[in-house]
C-alpha cells in the first residue's frame, strides 16, 4: 500500500471510506500507520465488509462505524 506523505497529517482525525473492506491485512497496516502518526480513527462507511475485519475495527475506539452487509 502506498499513500503520499502529504495525505497523512499528524495530530488529525480520519474517517475511512471504501466500498468492499475485505482484506485484514490493509486494515491491520491503516491502523498501524495512523497509530504511528498520531492520527484518530473516527469512523469507516463501507457497503460490504467481511466478518474478520469487522472484529477487528470493532475492537478499536473508534466512534463510527457504518456497513450494509457482511460477507
């Protein structure tokens, strides 16, 4: 995964949004980046999401978390 070190801005809030959340690898390492930045995970908007990364976001503090269907 690569992203630009000018979309991560330290000491902000995010908030994710995909249309399929399916890999808990992607989700592992988004977590681990923003934990290393500094930057709050407030929320996520996903259409489908599977049952593996669901636990795992359920389980941090995060504020918001919307999803239609799990696969």
């Amino acid at each position: 995964m690569l992203i630009p070190r000018e979309c991560i801005h330290r000491d902000k809030k995010l908030y994710m949004v995909d249309l399929f959340v399916d890999d808990v690898e992607k989700i592992k390492s988004i977590i681990l980046l923003m934990d290393v930045n500094n930057v709050e995970i407030i929320g996520l908007s996903t259409v489908y999401i599977c049952r593996e990364c669901l636990n795992i976001l359920e389980n941090i503090n995060m504020a918001v978390l919307f999803y239609l269907y799990v696969v």
